[in-house]
C-alpha cells in the first residue's frame, strides 16, 4: 500500500493504530472546526488523542498525518440511526480500521472555496485510484456509499460534519469520478479487452 500522498505537506500525529489487516474501503470528510494550523496542532496536542489522515486548506493546501496503513483515530465513534451502510455491513468492526479520513479547514456553516474543493477532489481520486480500488475490501466503487460525511456514522454529536449538503456532495463526487474515467471507466476497460481479444484472434 502507498502509505503518502505525494500532493500533501507530512506534518505526522502519535495518534493512530493498526487496521488489523483490514483494507479500506472507504473515504470520511469532516469539518475542522477550525483554521488548518489548528488541526497541525491539536492532532499534535497531549489533551487530544484524535487525527485525520489528511486536512485539506482553504488555499488547496493538503497536509498528512497518519500513513495509510495505519488506521487514524476520527470516525470511531458509531452511533444510533447511522444511516451508513458500510456500517450495518462491518458490523461490530471499528470504522476507523475500514476509512480514510480527511478533514477540512473551515466551519460546518461556510461553503468550502474552489481550491479546497478540487484538491480534496483530487485526493480522493488518488486515494480510490492508488489504495482503495486496488486493495481487498469488496464491493469498493466511487460513489456515495463509499463516500461518506463523518455524520452518516456519528448522526447526533457530528450531525453538521462536514455541513456539506447533499447538491455540493454529489457534485464531489460526480467530479471526482470524471477525475478517475480516464483510467477506471468500465466502457473503457471493456473496450481495451475487446480490442485485445480481437488481435490475439488475428
């Protein structure tokens, strides 16, 4: 697995544990609450004990602090009414081991700049292209199953993380996927191996 994205600053956090051989399958965004400093700091803190893998600026600035490998302590916490499938399916497993978690700089209540939203873009494309597409969980796609607000698992004490609305995640997502066609759409890989089938024919 690439334990780092080659777009981001490495700022590091002493908070994180193992996935126990658990592959992710999923990406988590959240609200910072706060500046991007903030979070180098607090995911640095003695008093926080918490992380993301990544915090995504309001400039397009992308700072890491736990490798991929490593399950960061963000999205833990599964309470009642999550509406996230992949909960229901990973029943009594820890989310952290099966997500990749990024934050964001900024508040629930502000809507999130140009420049945040495509870097973000493009590190999740990165993360399904690179880590989670090729690993073993089943069932991985691009998609809003596998994209989830820190709220779809924590519905009451994170019911506004991130506080996007469904119309900007949906547009993340879609332009996330136009990001991926390139490489990963299915029309294309059809093709290519009906191309290939045709030559060997020869």
């Amino acid at each position: 697995m690439i334990e780092r994205y080659p777009g981001a600053l490495w700022v590091g956090s002493p908070y994180h544990g193992s996935r126990d051989g658990i592959a992710p399958e999923a990406v988590v965004l959240h609200i910072a609450e706060g500046t991007l400093h903030g979070v180098d700091s607090w995911f640095n803190s003695l008093n926080a004990s918490v992380s993301a893998h990544f915090c995504v600026g309001k400039d397009g600035s992308v700072h890491q602090y736990v490798e991929l490998g490593r399950a960061a302590w963000a999205n833990g916490v599964v309470e009642p009414g999550a509406p996230a499938a992949l909960v229901a399916e990973n029943a009594g497993i820890n989310p952290n081991k099966w997500t990749v978690a990024i934050e964001h700089e900024g508040y629930h209540y502000e809507t999130p700049t140009d420049a945040q939203i495509e870097a973000s873009e493009r590190l999740t494309a990165w993360l399904f292209k690179e880590v989670l597409l090729p690993g073993s969980a089943t069932g991985v796609a691009l998609d809003r199953k596998h994209i989830l607000r820190h709220a779809d698992i924590s519905p009451v004490t994170r019911k506004n993380c991130p506080g996007w609305s469904e119309g900007i995640l949906g547009d993340y997502i879609a332009d996330t996927q136009e990001l991926l066609a390139p490489t990963f759409d299915p029309r294309i890989i059809q093709a290519r191996d009906l191309l290939n089938a045709v030559i060997e024919g020869l």
